[in-house]
C-alpha cells in the first residue's frame, strides 16, 4: 500500500521537532542522551505524533502547538519499546532491523534511558504554547492513557500474564485496548485538545482513536503471523513462540481480517461530520488497518 | 536525634493520601498495583512530601492541595529506588530491611512498577485541585528536576560513568546537585507554588531546596560509612565497595561534616524573612542533615 504523500511531509517535520526537543549528544551526560537520540531516531514511523497532527489538522490550519503533544507521545511510545525489549520483559535483540537499546548501550543505561523519555514527554507537554488548561488536560488525557488502569502498561502486564494461558476474547480485547489503542487514542484526542476542540468533538475524536487504535493491534496481530522478520524489522511469528493472546490464535486469521475492516469502518464512520476536513486522518487510518509491515 | 513532633502527623496524612491515590490491589491488572503499593508502603521516611507540605504552610493554612504534588514526588522517588536496584544498576536485595521490588516480584514487574509510578506522579500533578496555570508549572517544576538535565536521572548516569574513576569536587558537586537535591528542591518549590506564593519567595524556597538537598546527600554519604547496615536498613559502606564518588571520599569524613553544616546554615538562612512561619521547615532541615540514619 502506498503511503499517503502528506505523511511523508508530516513525518519530516516530526523528525524536525523531535530533533529540537531532544537534548544534544553533547549535553551532560552525554551517554544517556545518545541512548535516548538512538531509540527515537531508530527508524519509527510517527504514527503517533502524525496522528495528533492530523486530528488537531481538523480544528485549526495552525497545527504547529499539536506538534509537543505528538512528540511527547513518541517519546512514550519509544520508552515503552525500550523497556519491553528488555531481557526481563520480551528480550528482544532487534527493533526494526537495528540492535536493541540495551544491545547497544547496555542494560543499565537501557533503563534509564526509557525513563528519561517517559520523563521529558511530560516536560514536553508542559511547554506545549496554548492555555494552561489545555495543557493539563492533555497531562491528564496522555498519563492515564499510559498508566495502568485502562492503560499501556496496565495493557502490557495483562499481556505477559496472559502467556501461555488460554485467553478468552473479553481478556484479548482488555489487552490490545490497553497495550496499545489507549497511547493512540491519546493521540488523537490531544490533537483536539491542544487545538480547542470542543468537549463534543474531542468526544467524538476519543471513540475514533479507540476503535482505530484496537484495528491497528489487531493488524500487528494478523502481520506477525503473514509476513516475514526481514519485512517487519522485527522478529516474525514471536506472538506464537511465546504464546501470546493474539486475534489470530483466538479467532482465526480470516476472522481477525473482518474484525480488523469492521473496527476501522466503526472508527471512520465517527469522523463523518468534519466531511474533507478529517481526509487526511481518514486516510491514515485505512493506511494503519490495510498495511502490510 | 527526636524527630519533630508534627512530623509524625504529617507523616500520616501523607501515607492516607498515598492510600487514597494508589490503584487498589483488587483493580486489574491486579499484580502491578501490588507491586507499586509493596515499594511505596516500604518504610519510606516520606521526607520529600513532608518537606512539600511545610513549604506550602509558609503561604497558607491550607496545605491540603500541596498533598497532591508531594505524594507525584514520592511515586517518582520510589520508582528511581525500584529501578536504581535492579540487576543492571545497583543489583540491592535489601532496602528498608525488605527484599527489594525485583526480589520480591520479579525484575519485570519491577521495572513495569516503576514505569507505572512514574507516569502515575504526572497524573497526580494534574489532578491537584489548584488552578491549570499552577499545575502546569508544578509539571514543569517537577518534571526538569527528575530529568536528565542537571536532574535526577543525569546525576544517577553521571554517578554510575564516575564509579571506579577518581572524581574532583565539581563532578561531585554536579552527581549530587542532580541526582538528590534536584528533586528534593521541587518538593520545596512545588508545595510553594501550589499556595500561591509569589515568584520571589518560589525563588527564595528554590534556593533553600537546592542547598538543604545537597546537604541531605552529603549526609548520606557520611552515614555510609559511619554507620551499620542494621542502623540504615540497607547495605552499609556500600559507596566504598561501589568506589562511588562521595563526600568522604574526596574531603574526609571530618571535612564532609562541616560541608554538611554549612550548606544547611546556608539553606536555612534562606528562610528568614519567614520568622515563625517556616519553624517546622527550618526543624525538618536540622533534622535531615543531623540525622542518625
């Protein structure tokens, strides 16, 4: 599938802002800051801070204050993959094709290098220029979307505890809507947020984000299962190796297909009211539903 | 040395309201909540939501939104504890006289406690029931000094780059500004900017914060060497063993302990203009650098 071309445009400037908020190598200590500038420049996709760009795109041509919620997002996002990677969570050697945070630097610094990061994306927020209130509402909306209840990390021990054990299809949903739909929900309704959104259509954002961010876990699901290491930069057919609660092992793979083009229908039908406004985000939300790496 | 009396009854009010804003254990995922709450009711002295507390009752009666900010210190004091003893960093069996987090979980949950505890101190922030605008710098506040930059996390890196090494009186002065008195100068300036004060007096406590938590830390390391492991409730003369940068190790123990009583004769100098306002202030600060243990 094509990438749509605003992404690519997106993504760079993402790249940009990342850059900035990011402090240099050369800034003591230095080791712990090229550890952090090695996991966020290790080739992500943004999906994350493109989505908080492009909701916040619906609301406002200014976009540019939705840029410190989207980053801080990926710092986030990018602690968490540190974190899991490491040889007490999934050991896990490589991430997308490079070596792993902790390969590289060592464990210690792995650590708390993660931490950092979940560290300055709140910094980051904090420094966002729009109204205080907005600000600490996006503080609210982000911590508890990666906080444990309902939330990434909650998502994350529900998913280890799962191992091995049969999980039922309400157990699989409570884990891929916390381990991940909850961080890109978050996304997307502090796009909204940051650019004053009103409470009805951050509301209408928020079931958007939560429903296209569980058709985005289930596709990693159906792609660790279809498509080879080499074009996931990751290794392939883990989830079945550790026995993961996955959409295919609980429903199928032709199910998961339909569950998947369900939900991202579901999750389209919301942005209906903001008709060519919400195309970009309507494009990028088939884009993470019908992806093939 | 006797503790202040109020302390006791501060000490209380902030293990209810630790309480009160913790996960309970029966909230799913069930393990991680039982972890954080395991580390966070481990004995700890409470002293940075104390020192919270006390600077907010400069500035008002009231002190009970200050909970919030020092109760988000405390969680992220935990964390750093939870994951200053892991395996990689380190490697303590003991802290408090009980088996470190890693021990008693696993180092997964343990790592996943301290991510949780972390990001759950940001929405602790947010949550306090002040304006937006104070919320916000408190996030700021408290988010810089648990950083990388001149904060916790970088003295924590710079203190591990410096073990073995033979460290001058500035790095030691840069390991120790950072990793301890960083975040025990926010719990000072937090509890002052959640009352209101003016940013003359935030200033006037951050100054006191900086200078009475560098004395706290090279008091710390004088009791590493002078006193037993059964007095501390963790490995004594563990510094020496670790060839940590410490006070004693670079002026001697009798020079380290003028360092202490000047930088805190400095620090409480800091408070005069608050005469009897600040006396259960100025009581903690004695009492943090004339401590036994």
């Amino acid at each position: 599938m094509k990438l749509p071309s605003f992404f690519e445009e997106d993504l760079q400037a993402v790249d940009a802002a990342l850059q900035k908020l990011l402090p240099s190598e050369a800034t003591r200590p230095s080791s712990i800051h090229k550890a952090m500038r090695y996991s966020v420049f290790a080739g992500g996709k943004r999906v994350r801070p493109i989505l908080c760009l492009e909701s916040a795109r619906i609301f406002s041509e200014d976009v540019s204050a939705a840029m410190f919620p989207g980053c801080a997002i990926e710092f986030i996002h990018t602690y968490s993959l540190i974190h899991d990677d490491l040889p007490a969570l999934d050991n896990d050697d490589l991430r997308r094709g490079k070596p792993t945070c902790h390969k590289q630097f060592g464990e210690a610094a792995a650590i708390l290098a993660g931490d950092a990061l979940l560290t300055l994306a709140f910094e980051t927020i904090a420094a966002a220029p729009v109204d205080a209130d907005r600000r600490v509402r996006m503080v609210t909306e982000i911590s508890t979307s990666a906080g444990t209840v309902n939330g990434m990390v909650g998502g994350q021990v529900a998913d280890i505890e799962a191992e091995g054990k049969v999980a039922g299809p309400e157990m699989l949903e409570y884990i891929h809507r916390s381990k991940t739909a909850a961080l890109i929900r978050a996304s997307i309704t502090a796009g909204a947020i940051c650019t004053g959104a009103t409470d009805q259509d951050v509301a209408r954002l928020r079931s958007f984000g939560e429903t296209i961010g569980w058709a985005f876990q289930v596709t990693d699901d159906i792609l660790d299962v279809e498509e080879s290491s080499a074009a996931l930069g990751k290794t392939a057919g883990k989830d079945i190796a550790q026995q993961k609660a996955t959409y295919p092992s609980v429903f199928g793979l032709e199910r998961s297909h339909q569950i998947a083009k369900e939900l991202s229908e579901k999750a389209i039908s919301e942005l209906a009211p903001y008709g060519e406004e919400a195309s970009r985000l309507r494009e990028i939300a088939e884009f993470l539903v019908y992806r093939r790496t």
